[in-house]
C-alpha cells in the first residue's frame, strides 16, 4: 500500500523529525510541506495526498481552519504542542493526535492506525462500488437500533436532527436525546435516505427537516444553523449539495 502525504507545520524542527520517522516507514511517501495554513489548503487541494500531518496552531490559520476550507477530503493526523485541542481534534474525525515532543513510537502507532482505516476504506468503497453495479438501493432504512445504557432502543431515522464523527464513533443527536454509535459517519451515511440526510463535512450529517437557515460568507463559505441553534460549517467538498437545494 503506497501512502502519499503532506506534512503541515509551522516548526521547521518538528518537520524534519516527522520527516525523518516517515522515511523509515516504507508504506508512506511525502509529496509536500508547508509551513502556512493559507498553502496547506493549497497544497492540499492540488496534491491531493493520502494522509496530512496537520499542525493546530499556525500563522494565519489553524489546522482546524484549513479543514474547513479543503475541497479535497485526506486523512489526517494532527500534531501540536497544546492538548486542550484533542476533543476537538476527534470532531473533525481526525485519525490520530500527537502531541510534542514528537515520540517516535507514539508516530507509528498513528500511522498503523491510519494504514488500518484506509484499507477498510477501500474494501467498503469495492463493496459499495459492487453493489452499485448489481443493485440501485432504493429504499432506506427508517428505523435503527441503538445502545442506551444496557438496552436497544428502536429509534425512528426521521428523529435524528444531526450526526457527528468523533473518531472511529458518531454521535447521533435527537431532540430529546444523544446516542453513541460504534459505526463510522460513513457506514451510517450509506443507509440514510440523502434526500433527507445531507452531509455538509466530513464530520458531519445534517436532517434538513431540522434546518432553520444557511449562513453565507464573504469568502464563499458557509455555516448551516440548525433549529436547535446549533451551527455546523459546510466544507466545499459538500457545499454543491447545500447549492442545488437553493432555488
């Protein structure tokens, strides 16, 4: 398996020591640097890698900025100096969170965890892709069980309001309630009716029936706003979506 990636980080020290424990991991092969948020969303559009190592805390924007603003859509594993930042880290689906010094043993066990994601990745994407090719899905589930405490709860798909990845798991809120799920944000997105169920990041899955209103930037961006008042940002991986609704 041959890994393309792209380090980010504003420390030309903690860019060599990444790049000294990436050559001695054969799978992976770095196509890029950057120092600066602004030419990591560059970088990262045009390379396209595999897998970023994305610093947090950087001139200009942060990693957690640069997420939001890519078009392409890799995997990544962030590292930084600061750990208040790993719950939000995990938000964005990161693989993995380093924090510096940067441990070498603490490196591989990022990477084997990423190498790991990226073949079920593939497998489910051979799957899909066979049975796309034999099957044209056409009904959706509209019930789903889901674990609270020591039960399964029969939950009616229609009251989840939105879905958000936290790591390997996705928190599915309703109006009353938050459930936990061992599934990936992807596998549940594959058995939710996207009539309905619209994703708007890499992150996260919104019920448009729960959508109050859109939010557009100056810079073209955009923050869906949900009944709740909660707000999500829409990367412009998904923002086409968001745009053939508008009429």
């Amino acid at each position: 398996m041959n890994i393309t990636c792209l380090i980010i980080d504003d420390e030309q020290l903690a860019r060599d020591l990444l790049k000294e424990y990436i050559e001695n991991t054969p799978e992976i092969t770095i196509v890029g640097e950057a120092d600066k948020g602004k030419d990591a969303v560059e970088l990262i559009d045009k390379l396209k890698p595999d897998l970023v190592f994305l610093d947090v805390q950087m001139p200009g924007m942060t990693g957690f900025d640069v997420l939001d603003d890519i078009e392409h859509d890799p995997f990544v594993i962030f590292t930084t100096a600061y750990d208040q930042y790993a719950i939000k880290a995990f938000e964005k689906n990161a693989i993995d969170y380093l924090l510096k010094p940067l441990d070498q043993e603490r490196f591989k066990t990022a990477v084997d965890k990423a190498i790991s994601r990226m073949k079920l990745e593939q497998n489910n994407v051979g799957e899909l892709l066979r049975s796309m090719k034999t099957d044209s899905k056409t009904s959706y589930d509209s019930h789903i069980f889901v674990q609270k405490s020591e039960k399964l709860l029969n939950l009616p798909v229609e009251e989840i309001m939105f879905l958000e990845a936290s790591g390997d798991y996705t928190i599915l809120t309703t109006k009353n309630d938050q459930f936990v799920s061992s599934s990936g944000i992807g596998k549940l997105e594959e058995i939710l009716n996207p009539d309905t169920f619209i994703r708007v990041h890499r992150s996260t899955i919104i019920n448009i029936n729960y959508l109050k209103e859109i939010e557009k930037h100056f810079n073209g961006g955009m923050i869906v706003k949900m009944q709740t008042g909660k707000s999500f940002p829409v990367s412009r991986t998904y923002a086409k979506v968001i745009r053939k609704k508008v009429v």
